[in-house]
C-alpha cells in the first residue's frame, strides 16, 4: 500500500494523477481463515482491522454481501458522541471517541472528523435536571460536559428559536464538546484499506446463506461464492443480525425496524453544532457539503425495506422547525433510511453466542455509527481471545435473559415503545 | 405498506394504527418464566412473512392480528385479535 500524503500528490500532479491504485485488493476467497467477519460495514472493517493490527492475526476474511460502504455505514446521520448516562454504555463509547480523536492518522486516511460540540437541549426545568444529571454522570467518568445556560446556548446556535412564542422554550443544555461528525463513507473506506494492506481479505458480492457445522459448533459458512471454513466466525450485520443468526437457528432480543433520515439542499453554515432534543427527538447537524441533516424516530414496526413512512419524516422535520424556524425556507434533497438492529434495553450486543465458535457483534440500534472504532476494538478483542473485554462484557446476549439489561432509557423490553 | 384494510372501518391509512408486537411475543398469563423470558426477549424476526399484533390506536382502537411481509411491506390478512385470529 502506498502511502497517502502531500508530497505524494504533488508528485503526481506532475504526470496528472495517473498513479493511483485500488485502495484494497478484490481476491478471491481462500478455503479456509482463522477469522470470518460477517459483514464488511464500518463495524466489520475495524474488527478486522484491530485483529490484524492490535491482535497479529492477520489470516482474516471479511465478507460482505453488497458492496463496501453501501449499507448502513452509507445510511447513518454520521455523529460521534459518548453522552450517556449509563456508565456501561458512555464507558465504551468514550474509548471510540478516544479513538476517533487519532482515527485520521491511524489510517492515514482522512475520515473528516469534526468535533465541533454536540449538544442535548433542555426544554424545561425538569429537562435541566435531567441534563445536569447526565452531565455529572459523565465527568465522574472523566468524559467532557459543559451544562450550558439559555444564553450560552443563544451564543452557540443563534438561530435556533428563543422567542417568547417558541413552540419549543429552550431553557439551557449539556454540550460535549469533543463530540461533532465525521465522513462515514470515508470511515468504511480507511479502514478497508488499512486492514488490506494489513494482509486481510475483503470479499465483496459474498453472501453468507448458512453456517458449516460440526456437532454443535460452527467451522465455516456457506456463501455464494462457495464455503469457507474459519476457525471462528463473527456476525456483524447490524440491521439484518436476526437474519444472519436465525441461519444457526439462534433467536435474538432484537427487532428490525427502519430508521429515517432528511438532508436539504447545501447552504452557508447555520448550523454550528450537532443539536439534538432528547424529549423531541429531533436532532440536526450541518454536513461538510452545507446540507442539513435530520433525523428522529425509527418507523416503529419490523421492516427490512429500507423504506418508512412520510409520515415520520414529516414529523422530525417539523419538531427540527419548530427548534429552527429557518430551516423551513430551505429545500429538502432527498430521504432515505437503512434497517437497524432494535435490541430490547436499547444498547448493543457484543460476545459470544451459546454456539461455540460463533460470535455476535450487533443489536446497535440507531446508535452504531459513533461506535465504529470501538465496537471493531472490542469484537477484534473478542474474536482473537475468545472472550470479552471488561468494556463490551456488560453487553453480553445472556444480560437479557439474567435481568442485566443496560437500559437507558428505561422502558423496558418493547424497542417500539423506547 | 400505507393502508391497513380495518376489518370494522375499512382501509384506512396506516399512521392510523400502531404496532404492538408479534404474535409470537404474546405471553400467556400462565406461561412458566423461562418460556415467558423467551416470549419477551427474543424474536424470529424473520426476513420475510409473519403474524403481528397491530392496533387501529388512532381509529376504533382495536387489536388486529395482520399478516405481514417484512420486506415487501404486502399485507396478506387483516383480521380481529381473538382466538380465531391467534390459531
């Protein structure tokens, strides 16, 4: 792999840029690896990347059904953040934001990230409380929070509605501020090629239509370009992991439903920060190309479309006015929506199956893209040793079974009433 | 998927109604905890056709039992929650 800089494209200026190569192989698939990663999203590449890099194991075969960054990881609203409440969940998410805070370098490609402050606004006394809380609940864990006044909020977003006839009074909110966005095609793309150049197979165009068993556990799978054998298998298919399981006849805490996003057309910056209303659910940002990125709710039944209802997009975007009574004068480009894993405490699932040698990496919700970096370090950990590290072994399948959900939230088991 | 054909009111649209669960997700009252467990925190969540628990929420507000594709969003039946629509 050459590597990519500044001198590099100067030099090939001088011949018009005719030096550029594939960033990654397409080679056909072995007979057999030590790992298989179902799945060749942004959370699949960093798995594999992490195992070949941080693991040694490099004998690594990612499979992918489409194409490389066209499915969810091309779908998501691209924020990065680690504000929760739980310390499970902020725990893990804050060691990706550590990550994300190098991701550029390590790859030596450049994923765009932008911390430029994502916030949670307050509408009400009640709704301070609660941000002071998460905001307290994050420092004692060392994670950045700034509990941030009506006027604080005003000099940040100044267009967003502070009126007396707000429809939405906006009382104060809790900023991270080393949370922002970042380029999502760019992340799938630096660490396909990363991980090639680390000696890992990306096989696209190969769908896995079941597993090679022996006795109970699984040895390989059965793909469209014929079986492949792996001393361990990983699913990571978030949005189609009840599929994927259901083949090894395994039943997962998750539903999958789909999950809505707006862009407008391109515009100067008007929108500074990531701005995100949890008692609306609504939250918007601004991409590095001056859409407006919007998005809210999941549909709320089980869909594998790909498609939702006007209906939902409508009501986001109105909440989004109602916050930014500006955005009403732009034009809507287009909407568009993936699958996501609905898990039933709304977190992640990252461990091993109760089948030998299979392992699961999904139930994200739409949460998954912030996650990239450590989910990939955490699975990668998981595949190479056999057994969780302390920041994903919170996240195990049996916690549903045993009453150790990790719930946000806390709504309880129904993913369509969260 | 954007009517739902109400087997009281007729098609109506679909933002009419609300989705409750599936029909494999319904615990009966004297199921042992461990098949309780299975019924609320697992799913087959197929790929495909299964029956769900709809309720026309902002309609007659009924419980509905639809028949449904998951991936082509074609609703095969439509019938009234009971213990005919649940055999």
């Amino acid at each position: 792999m050459s590597r990519y800089s500044a001198l590099g494209l100067l030099r090939g200026a001088f011949n018009g840029q005719k030096h550029w190569q594939p960033a990654w192989r397409d080679p056909e698939p072995r007979k057999s690896y030590d790992v298989i990663v179902i799945g060749g999203g942004g959370h699949g590449l960093a798995t594999a990347y992490y195992l070949a890099s941080v693991h040694g194991v490099r004998n690594v075969a990612v499979l992918e059904k489409g194409w490389i960054g066209g499915g969810n990881t091309g779908r998501n609203t691209t924020l990065v953040r680690s504000n929760y409440r739980q310390p499970q969940l902020h725990n893990l998410f804050e060691f990706g934001l550590k990550l994300w805070h190098g991701l550029s370098d390590e790859l030596n490609y450049n994923v765009m990230f932008s911390p430029r402050g994502a916030m949670f606004l307050g509408h009400s006394d009640a709704d301070m409380a609660k941000l002071a809380e998460l905001g307290d609940a994050m420092r004692c864990d060392g994670i950045d929070a700034d509990l941030l006044t009506r006027d604080q909020v005003e000099k940040v977003e100044p267009l967003l509605d502070f009126s007396r006839n707000a429809r939405f009074p906006i009382e104060g909110a809790v900023i991270q501020w080393r949370a922002g966005t970042a380029r999502h095609d760019a992340v799938a793309w630096g660490y396909a090629r990363a991980a090639d150049a680390l000696g890992v197979d990306i096989i696209q165009k190969c769908e896995v239509t079941g597993f090679v068993r022996d006795g109970d556990a699984v040895i390989g799978v059965e793909t469209t370009r014929g079986r492949i054998l792996a001393a361990r298998t990983g699913i990571c298919v978030a949005g189609h992991s009840g599929h994927v399981a259901g083949l090894a006849g395994l039943r997962l805490p998750i539903e999958s439903q789909t999950l809505q996003a707006v862009v407008t057309e391109g515009v100067k910056p008007m929108v500074q920060s990531v701005i995100m209303s949890n008692s609306l659910h609504c939250y918007i940002s601004q991409s590095d190309k001056g859409g407006v990125v919007m998005g809210g709710d999941p549909d709320n039944w089980p869909s594998y479309a790909r498609r939702g209802q006007p209906t939902v997009v409508e009501h986001a975007i109105a909440q989004a006015i109602g916050l930014m009574p500006a955005l009403s004068r732009l034009r809507m480009l287009r909407t568009w929506s993936g699958v996501t894993d609905m898990s039933f405490d709304g977190a992640p699932i990252i461990g091993p199956t109760p089948i030998d040698n299979l392992f699961l990496n999904g139930g994200w919700c739409y949460g998954g893209f912030k996650a990239t970096p450590a989910s990939g370090w955490t699975y990668a950990h998981t595949l190479a040793t056999g057994t969780p590290h302390a920041l994903n072994a919170p996240f195990s399948l049996e916690r549903f079974m045993t009453g150790a959900t990790i719930d946000e939230t806390g709504v309880g088991p129904m993913p369509n009433h969260r | 998927m954007y009517q739902i054909d109400c087997p009281h009111c007729g098609p109506r649209a679909q933002s009419e109604f609300t989705f409750d669960r599936p029909v494999e997700a319904i615990v009966p009252p004297d199921a042992a905890a461990a098949d309780a467990l299975q019924a609320l925190y697992t799913r087959t969540n197929p790929m495909g056709v299964d029956d769900e628990v709809w309720r026309h929420t902002y309609g007659c507000r009924a419980w509905l039992v639809l028949t449904r594709d998951r991936v082509s969003h074609a609703i095969d039946a439509v019938r009234a929650l009971g213990p005919e629509a649940l055999s």
